[in-house]
C-alpha cells in the first residue's frame, strides 16, 4: 500500500469492490435465470453475461491493485 493511500480507506474500498463482485455474479445467475424461463432470449442473456464477465474483471483488478484508484490529497 501507498503511504498516501491509509490502509483503513483501503480496507473499506476493496470491501465495496468485493460486495460491488457480488452483486455482478448475482446478476449473472438472473440472467440465467431469466434464459431458463424464457422471459429472456439465450442471445441477449449471452451478450449481457459478457458484458458482467469485463466488468467483474475489472473489479477483481481494482480489488487486487487498489493504490491505483485511491485518491489523494494535494
């Protein structure tokens, strides 16, 4: 960890990150769901399952380098 980034910060942020994960991969079991009731076509389902894939991945890099989102003061 960066000294200007306190470790306590960094605690609560990578927590959100990681509840932020959660919710993304319960997104993705709807999405699941929503194909298995036909409420939703498998190509949209797919498209969006996808799209939560990139963002779950870029929450996984925030999580595991989270200097580089801190903010700092001047």
């Amino acid at each position: 960890m960066s000294a200007r980034f306190p470790p306590r910060y960094a605690a609560s942020f990578v927590n959100r990150l990681n509840d932020s994960e959660g919710e993304a991969a319960e997104t993705q079991s709807w999405l699941q769901f929503a194909v298995e009731c036909e409420y939703l076509e498998a190509e949209t389902a797919r498209s969006l399952y996808s799209e939560y894939d990139d963002i779950i991945g870029q929450l996984i890099n925030m999580q595991n380098h989270p200097e580089k989102w801190a903010l700092t003061k001047r």
